[in-house]
C-alpha cells in the first residue's frame, strides 16, 4: 500500500537548484536509503516530506492527505512521521522520561500514567529504562540519540525519517544507533533513511535512491546499486573513484607537467610509491607510442585518463588517441619492447586494447 508519494517535488534556495521534478513513491514498510554527495539534496528531499522545507513546486502525499495542499493541516499530518536530525534536539530541562512523555499528553490526548507507560516500554526497546530519571547532559551522544528515536516512537508514527542520524557521534556510539535502526527494521517500519553508513544501507535498505544532479540519479536493491551500478556517477560514489585528467593537442607537450600532475594527484589519495613510478613510466612510454603512430602534420589529440579507486585501491589508466593502429601487447613476450610494456605485462591485473573509427583505446588496470 502507497503510504508516501512525491510528484515532481522542486527546491532551490535562491539561485541554487538542490532538487528539480523529482518523483517517488513509497510502499508500507519499504526502507527507503539515500545516499549521494554532500550538497546533491538528500536533507533538503527528507525534510521537504514534513515541510521542514517548503517546496517551490510538486505535491507530496502522506497517506490519503496532501501535505502540500492549501489549507492543509500540516501538524496534524506531521504525527504520522516521527524526525531524527543529526542533531538530538532533546529538551536539556527535561529529565528523560518527561522528553517522552510530552508530545504524546499534549497533542495526542493520553494521561500522564498512560505515557508513562509506553515511554517505559520504548525505553526498554532501546535499552536505556535504567536512564529514565537522568537529564540528557549526562548521556552520551549514542544514547542522546537512541533517546530521541524512543521519543518520535512514542508518538506511534507510521513512518521514520532519519537524516543522519550518527554523523554527529564519536565512531564508539555509531553501532548502539544503528543496531536501534535495524530493530526497527526488522520490525517492519517504513523508513526513509539519509546516510553515508554504506554497510548499513546495503543491509537494512529495501531499496537505494543515489541523488545527484537535482534529483534521483539511480535507484534499485541493494546488490543493483552496490554491486552493478550502471550509471557513471553512481560507479564513481560507491567504487569512491577519483579522477586525473590531461589532453595532449601536441608532440613537443610539457611531461615534466604531465609527471608532476600524476604525482600529485597520488599523494593526494594515498597511491602507494611503487604504484606511482610505475604509472608514470607507463603513462610516458605509451604516449611516445601513441604519438609515433601519427603523421607529422597530423593533428595531435590524445586524452590521459586515470581513475582511483578507494574501494579496492585499484587504478585504471585509460589513453585515448587518433592514429594509426597501436597495440602494445601484440609482440611476443619473448622479444625486444620498450620498458613500459615490459612492466605493464608484470604488473598489469587487466589490459584492452581497441580500435574504431581512426582512434586508439588503450585501458590498464593496475
């Protein structure tokens, strides 16, 4: 059953666009994860869903009612949803029993003893009973957190949203909070879920949104999004790749420029010493290469492509060039070639070599 349903939701603030015709629809009991950049839009979707952000266009739907709607009761559609900021936002006055009990006696009608006793129950569900009498300035961040969970529980919510909710905590406390989560989970809450916790999204989530360029760039399971992402934005965040790029447009090009950008960019991302000499030899002997395949006169365009990837440390060299047809792989092993290619042949996991149309495409993967 439909329980939320989003269409063609836009926001900007100012001249930024964050989010732009994005559409979504969510079934009871789906665990919706978010992930995706800083700054592509994931707190600005979640907190649009209780209008905590007022979009500038698009409808968003809470079971039956429009929340968006004019005239809407928006606080009255608000109980159905229970918010965990990254923040706690408990009230530091209250001891925690009353941070319980306070929304649920004031805008849900129940007696004192009648809060009281879910509040307890929560508590227990969390594993914090034995904290109800302490004042929140002498909890840790993780059961700060846990607490403010029990709190938007016991307004019986029918759905969750957690907008990081252990970005804020020492990596010590992480676990207790997610643990609270998947208890949830397991108990079959509709959850929508913004974080950068991959482990968990890939566990918990019934369904991955990856956010970039104003909107929900891919979704799919768990396995579809971690395991074979199909768009090039979403490889490069779950595989953390980072890029290094040059176009050469002539022979006489500056390689002490080339080598030094190589260089940089890995010592800025921990690229192990052995790996970066070897890159570089490689790089400057299939240039040479490349470029003696073109006619002098001929226009010289050859792009140098490597990508870094955090995930398995690997590091992908790509060269592209217009020329006559290179293969550095097709002499036999046994004969003389030039050093770059008698290393690559020693250190190379893959290797392609391609073709088309007057270009050559030359991939290793190191």
């Amino acid at each position: 059953m439909r329980i939320i349903q989003v269409d063609h939701l836009s926001k900007s603030f100012d001249s930024l666009e964050v989010l732009r015709d994005v559409s979504l629809t969510v079934e009871e009991g789906e665990r919706i994860v978010i992930i995706g950049g800083s700054g592509c839009g994931k707190s600005v979707f979640l907190r649009s869903l209780d209008l905590l952000e007022t979009p500038d266009a698009g409808h968003i739907f809470i079971g039956e009612d429009e929340i968006t709607a004019k005239g809407a009761d928006v606080n009255r559609i608000r109980q159905k949803m229970g918010m965990v900021y990254q923040g706690f936002h408990l009230f530091e006055h209250m001891d925690v029993l009353d941070n319980l009990t306070l929304a649920p006696t004031r805008l849900k009608g129940l007696s004192k003893a009648e809060a009281e006793q879910r509040a307890v129950e929560l508590l227990k569900m969390v594993g914090l009973e034995n904290r109800k009498y302490e004042m929140p300035g002498v909890l840790s961040g993780g059961q700060k957190q846990r607490i403010a969970i029990a709190r938007c529980l016991a307004m019986d919510p029918q759905i969750m949203l957690f907008d990081e909710p252990t970005s804020a905590l020492d990596p010590t406390m992480v676990g207790e909070v997610l643990a609270t989560m998947r208890m949830l989970a397991k108990r079959g809450m509709t959850m929508l879920i913004v974080t950068h916790e991959m482990s968990f999204a890939r566990e918990v989530g019934s369904r991955i949104l990856y956010l970039d360029e104003h909107g929900i760039y891919e979704q799919g399971t768990p396995a579809e999004i971690f395991d074979c992402p199909k768009k090039p934005k979403t490889i490069a965040f779950i595989q953390k790749l980072k890029y290094f790029s040059q176009h050469i447009d002539r022979r006489d090009f500056d390689l002490m420029h080339l080598q030094g950008g190589i260089r940089s960019f890995a010592e800025k991302y921990g690229v192990k010493e052995k790996y970066v000499n070897r890159l570089q030899l490689c790089t400057e002997e299939l240039i040479y290469e490349m470029l003696s395949g073109t006619e002098h006169g001929q226009t010289v365009s050859l792009d140098v492509n490597i990508s870094y990837s955090e995930a398995d440390k690997s590091i992908l060299l790509k060269l592209t060039c217009a020329g006559a047809e290179y293969n550095p792989f097709s002499a036999p092993e046994d004969s003389e070639v030039h050093l770059g290619v008698t290393i690559l042949r020693q250190v190379a996991k893959e290797c392609s070599c391609s073709y088309h149309d007057g270009t050559n495409q030359i991939i290793i993967k190191l």
